[in-house]
C-alpha cells in the first residue's frame, strides 16, 4: 500500500518514542529525508505526496534499525562537523559538538605543521586544514579500518595534499617535528561505560571510547611521548572528560609539559586542554 510522507512519518515517531529513542520526531524526518532522496529543508513540501514503494521499504528498514539504536549517523552515512559532512562508520567516533571546542582552541593560535593522534573519521585534522591555510598534518590511528575512512574524507574535502594518514599506535611510527598536537583520546573509565547511551556504547568502536582502566592511559601515552615531537612553543590540545582537568594536568605536568588552559563546554563542563612543553629540546 502506498502511504503519504505523513502517515509514514507519524508511525516512525510513535515507534521511535516507544523505543525510547531521544528526539524521536527529529530523528524520524531526517531518516525519511534520506530515504525519500528530499534536503531536509524540503521534507515538509512532499510530505502530503504519496511515497514510492522502495523508498517506504528504505524508509521502514531506517526506522528498524534507529530503534535498534543504531545512530543516525551510520545509517545515512555522514555527520556534520564544523560546517562539513564526514563520512561516518561504525568503525569511527560519531563527531560530536563537543570536539568542536577543541578545534577553536587550536585554531586560537596559527600553526603550520599538525598531527592528530587517535584520528578516526579524520574530522579534527581535516577540519584544522581547511580552516589554516598552507598548513599540512598528519593524523594516525592504530585502526586500518579507521585510516581508511579518513583518507576518504580527505578526498571528499580535496584535502589529500597536505594530510597524510597512516596507522600507528600513538606516535610510534610518526616522524618530524610538529606546531601543533591534537587528540580526542579514549577516555572513559571502564566503570564509566555502562552509563553511556545505547548508541554511544552498543555502536562505536569500544578501542576508541575506553582504554579498558581508568580513563587516563591515553593521556599518559601521549604527554610522556611526544615532547620530542614539538617544536619550540609548540602546543598540545586534547580533549578530556568533565573530571578530569586535575588529573590530567598532573601527567602533563609530570612530563614535561604547563597547562596554559582548561577550556569548558557549554555546559560549563572541563571539556579541552591545551598544554605546551616547558623540556628544553637536547
């Protein structure tokens, strides 16, 4: 039976609540947009109209998995970051508002030469590039899956020529000196996991969310690693969870390294760090 955009998106948001999914109805339009083929900005100009059978199919499979929790993100394919879409797997972080502040923070100062440890979908560094002219980076990520998906975004962004991907665990196979360090990081503790929502917890890579502890090793891999890697005045920008500034500034500070910032969320929350290497370069 052919159904309207209507009736089709009446039943998705009854079913979405039902599943408990937050912001049901935005969910359910931006699901029927997709699968309709329609910009979001004129689902509501074909809603009266009938739909084709294979996009209502589309459509319902959509819905079945959202219920599923399965983000919204990976069923369409891309999240939007800075004013850009990325392509987004289940083997990726979903880029979230947050990390947004972290970008603001680099961009404070300019910079000519960057590396993004831990990369994922490549959002951080790509969008650090777009927005510096001239400037070039390298992201890496211990996930082949992962590098993959970055190197694809850069491609989409025309970006290949000044970033370089490669897979690495930390900065064990990074080479040169850089202006810049960034990183969103695992930092959930392992106790920490189960109160993540279903789509955070049941859907993204569990590697890049927990470091299966305490939430800090991440911290520790990198401050007491990458001092060598920094040039004179050189920064690190990390984001952090919202307890953990004090600690985190102490394993900087442990290595090397003065905290010239704690930056918070909108939320009011400690959300970035942004330290520099005070070691004097053998």
């Amino acid at each position: 039976m052919t159904e309207t955009g209507n009736s089709l998106l009446i039943a998705a948001t009854r079913a979405l609540t039902e599943a408990g999914v937050p912001d049901a109805a935005r969910d359910a339009r931006r699901l029927l947009s997709f699968a309709v083929g329609v910009e979001a900005g004129r689902l509501t100009l074909v809603l009266p109209e009938p739909v084709e059978p294979d996009a209502q199919a589309k459509f319902r499979d959509l819905i079945a998995r959202r219920v599923n929790r399965q983000p919204v993100s990976q069923l369409i394919g891309k999240r939007a970051f800075y004013g850009r879409d990325y392509l987004v797997t289940a083997d990726v972080l979903d880029p979230r508002p947050e990390t947004e502040i972290l970008v603001e923070a680099a961009l404070a100062q300019p910079f000519g030469h960057v590396l993004d440890l831990g990369t994922g979908s490549g959002c951080i560094l790509l969008t650090l590039l777009a927005e510096m002219a001239d400037s070039r980076g390298v992201g890496v990520d211990i996930s082949p899956v992962a590098v993959q998906v970055a190197q694809t975004n850069a491609q989409t962004l025309e970006l290949s020529h000044r970033a370089r991907f490669m897979v690495s665990d930390w900065a064990a196979e990074v080479e040169g000196v850089f202006d810049l360090v960034v990183s969103n990081p695992p930092y959930i503790s392992t106790r920490e996991m189960a109160e993540l929502a279903p789509e955070v917890r049941d859907w993204e890579p569990r590697m890049a969310l927990t470091d299966e502890s305490d939430g800090l090793a991440a911290y520790r891999a990198i401050f007491g690693s990458i001092g060598p890697y920094l040039a004179e005045s050189g920064r690190v920008v990390v984001e952090i969870g919202p307890d953990q500034a004090q600690d985190v500034s102490q394993i900087a500070q442990k290595h090397g390294f003065e905290t010239l910032a704690v930056i918070r969320d909108l939320d009011g929350r400690d959300r970035v760090i942004v330290a520099q290497w005070i070691e004097i370069p053998f």
